[in-house]
C-alpha cells in the first residue's frame, strides 16, 4: 500500500489525468459545434441562393407562358386560315410554339427541383439547430466539471484525514467519471448517431438525383458512401459503449463484460476466451464500473499493444474478495524498461489501489503477459 504522501501524488495524479480528458472531450465537442455552425451557415447561404433563383425562374416562366400563350393564339390564326400562309410561315409557327412549349415544361420541372431541394436543406438546418443547442449543453455541463476539478478539488487532499476518506473519495471519482460518460453517451446518441442514420436515408434519394455520370455510375457511388456512413455509424455506437455501457447499470457486471468482450472479439478478430467463475452476484455500482473500466482497459491494451490471438478473462470472488485474470499469449514487454506510454497501466494500479487492492502484471518479451487484480468485493 502507498504511504499518505504517495497517495496525494497519485490522487493530484488523477485528478490532472481528469481534467486533461475532460478539456480534449470539451475541445472535441466544440470542434462538433463549430462545424455543425458552419454546416448551417453553409446550407444557410445555399437556401438564400436557391429562393433567388426561384424568383427569377419564377419570373422567367411567367414571361413564357405569357409567350406560349400568344404563340398559340397565332397557331390557332394559322389554322383557321391556312391557305393564307405560306408552307413556311406555318412551320415556323408550329415550331416557335413547340418550342415555347418545350422550353416552359423544363423550367417548370427545375423549378419544382429547386422547391425540393429547399424543403430539404430547411430541414437540415433545423436538425442542425437541436444539435447545435445540445452540444451548447454539454458544453456548458463540461464547464461546470471544469471548475469543478480544477477549483474545489485543488486543496482536497488536506480535507481527507483518512484511508477510508481517501478510498470513499476515490470511489467518488469513479462516480464522477461514470456519469459524465453516461452524459455524454446520451448526448452522442441523440446527435451525430441520428445524423449519420439521417444521411443514410438522404443518400437513397441522392440517387434519384445524379445524373451527370449515368445511372450506373450514381449507382456505384452510392453504394460506396452507403458503406462509409455504416462505418462511421458503427464506430459512433461503439464509442458511445465505451463511454457508458447502458447494460452495466440493468444486468450487472458479468452479463455487460460478456457483450463487450463478444463485441470486441468480433470487431478486432482476435479470439477472446470469458470465464466467470461462481454465482452471478450484482456488487455496488461504483464497484462495477471500476471493475469493467479496469478490464476494458487490460483487454484494450492487450488489443493495441500485444499483438495476440488469444485474451483470457476470468472473473472468480473467493472470501468476498473479486480476482481478475487478464491473460494474453502475444508479444510481452520488459515491465521494468516499460517507462514511456505506460500511463494505462499506472492509472489502472492507482484504480486498484484507491479500491485497497493489488494488481501484478507479469510480462516478458514473447511469452505474452498476464495482469492479475485482487480487490475485497463491494457489495
């Protein structure tokens, strides 16, 4: 265990660690804001651009029929006294009315072409206007957590007197963590989620719309976009697991640690074997959030790290305390020359500690690694 001193540094340690997270994800949702704004004024100016040329063809058409209406009536002249023109006169007439006629039935269609597209973009801009607002209140909340760490926790430390404050204090950290994560899940959610399944349905009619490279071509590029929007999708889904896995809060540890280690079996093609031991118990929500945050850590840095093709889990409570077996059969490290990019690893020891438990890690260079956490289960 850490000494009083050691735990300040690790605790200052954190804290720094949280306020770093937390100003890159207010910088990340304001660049979201900011493009978002930029998109509208975008579609802003085109919607100006469109009603102007609605006008003017408006105008346009209005002189045309006025045309094709005389046009007619000379048609009509010509009819009834054929033989008073010549061959010549008559087709001109014929063609000069045709053509008017032509001429009025494309505009008329650009025209409603022109309408739709606007429809369309107002929409947009009103969609674009609720997700707006919504990133104005995260932003505003991530402000309050702002102040919040860098004010009221600056001088906590001497307020904790101690190891059970200091280990509440910890949990209480978690807690902050976890419910901005789920904040933030929602927020995503709502937003860009929404967005990118709007952009699917706005890309069907795209098609409909193309027509400078023939229909096969349209096709073909559509096809293509259809496949990076559900890419993007995906990826927006599983971020926003990874901030808050709404599962943990309904079914518990296990079941949540099963889907997500399924899903990432699946997603990185790497086989990862779960094995909890004993009767499924439900532990206090802080508790469960520090384990599975702990775990996803452990799995994500054997994923990104070790080059594995095979991650063993294992899950087993003995004398009311929780054992977690994270084993991988890649590449290893020298844990003792590990210094640089190793902050995973220490944050994940410092979580362990503030829950008063262990974690041993043994590695060595191609035999794999094996991270091992003893903690008293909270119930």
């Amino acid at each position: 265990m850490l000494d009083a001193k050691e735990q300040d540094k690790a605790l200052n340690k954190i804290i720094e660690e949280m306020v770093e997270v937390v100003s890159n994800s207010k910088q990340e949702i304001f660049e979201l804001g900011e493009d978002a704004r930029q998109q509208q004024q975008a579609l802003a100016d085109e919607v100006k651009d469109i009603k102007k040329e609605v006008a003017r063809m408006i105008k346009d058409n209005d002189q045309l029929e006025r045309k094709l209406k005389i046009s007619r009536q000379r048609l009509t002249e010509v009819s009834k006294n054929f033989h008073q023109f010549s061959e010549e006169q008559v087709r001109k007439v014929y063609n000069d009315t045709h053509e008017l006629q032509t001429q009025l039935v494309v505009q008329r269609q650009r025209e409603v072409v022109l309408i739709k597209r606007r429809d369309e973009i107002e929409n947009r801009i009103r969609s674009l206007d609720s997700s707006i607002e919504r990133t104005e209140n995260v932003m505003s909340k991530i402000n309050v957590i702002l102040n919040y760490l860098t004010q009221d926790f600056q001088d906590v430390n001497k307020a904790l007197t101690s190891a059970k404050e200091k280990y509440d204090f910890g949990l209480q950290i978690i807690d902050a963590q976890e419910e901005e994560r789920r904040k933030l899940s929602r927020e995503i959610h709502d937003g860009p989620a929404q967005m990118l399944a709007n952009v699917m349905i706005r890309s069907d009619i795209v098609n409909k719309t193309i027509r400078e490279r023939g229909v096969d071509e349209a096709m073909k590029e559509m096809k293509d976009v259809k496949e990076m929007v559900r890419g993007a999708l995906y990826e927006v889904r599983r971020i926003i697991y990874d901030l808050r896995p709404m599962a943990l809060d309904d079914l518990g540890l296990v079941p949540t640690l099963r889907k997500y280690l399924s899903t990432m079996e699946e997603y990185h093609q790497v086989k990862i074997e779960f094995t909890p031991k004993g009767k499924e118990k439900r532990y206090a929500q802080k508790f469960e959030a520090a384990i599975f945050r702990l775990i996803q850590e452990a799995v994500h840095n054997a994923l990104k790290h070790a080059k594995a093709s095979l991650i063993q889990v294992r899950l087993e409570e003995t004398y009311n305390r929780l054992n977690v077996h994270i084993i991988d059969n890649g590449q290893g490290f020298d844990y003792n020359e590990k210094k640089e990019g190793s902050f995973g690893l220490i944050g994940m020891r410092e979580r362990v500690e503030m829950l008063e438990g262990e974690m041993k890690i043994d590695s060595s260079i191609g035999k794999g690694t094996k991270v091992i956490m003893n903690l008293p289960a909270l119930y």
